[in-house]
C-alpha cells in the first residue's frame, strides 16, 4: 500500500513537470512573438526599434531557448540521469562493501593466525 502510494506520487509530481514545461513553451512562444512584432514595428510604427541594433531582435529568444531547452532535459531526460546516478551508486555501494568483506577476511585471518 505504502508502495503504491509512493509510485503515485512520484508519477503525479512527473505529470506536474510536464505541465509547467508545456506551461513554459506556451510563454515563450507568445511573449517571443509579440516581441517580434514589436521590432518589426507593427506596435509603434518603428518609432523606437528603429534606434535598436538587428541583435537585439534575438537575445530573447535565444537566452530564453537556453533556459528552455535546460527545462526540457530537466523534465524529459532527467530522469534517465538519475537512474543512470543510481546504478552507479549501487555499482559503487556493492564495490565498497566487497572492498570491506576483503579486508575483513584477510584481518580476520591475519588476526586467527597469529594466535
């Protein structure tokens, strides 16, 4: 029972991430579209983009796609990270334990044979 309720959880706080994600894509296009139109001059005539240089125009977009696309392998790929994480920590955890049955074995028999 404590395992299903653990599973659910999980799953639901990972369709939660998706959501902000889808959230967060559905921002970046808007706002990243209104100002677009906004250099373009369709709001103010080009009163006031005429005066910006041409890269301003991108560094929205492409700083906010940076932050995206980090978001992105947060949510989807993530995931794959940490399972990655913990087999290597189990790997790791295994090594160490029979690093210390080892050296256990050959004090104990170090230890019996001097006696």
């Amino acid at each position: 029972m404590e395992f299903d309720q653990k599973k659910y959880e999980r799953v639901k706080k990972r369709i939660e991430d998706e959501k902000e994600w889808y959230t967060h894509l559905s921002i970046y296009i808007v706002i990243n579209t209104l100002l677009q139109l906004f250099y373009a001059g369709v709001f103010d005539q080009g009163r006031i983009t005429d005066y910006m240089p041409w890269w301003v125009h991108f560094t929205t977009p492409f700083f906010w796609g940076i932050g995206l696309l980090g978001h992105w392998v947060y949510v989807f790929k993530g995931f794959r990270f940490n399972k990655f994480y913990k087999d290597w920590e189990q790997r790791k955890i295994k090594e160490f334990m029979d690093k210390e049955e080892e050296e256990y074995i050959i004090h104990d028999t170090n230890f019996k044979s001097k006696k």
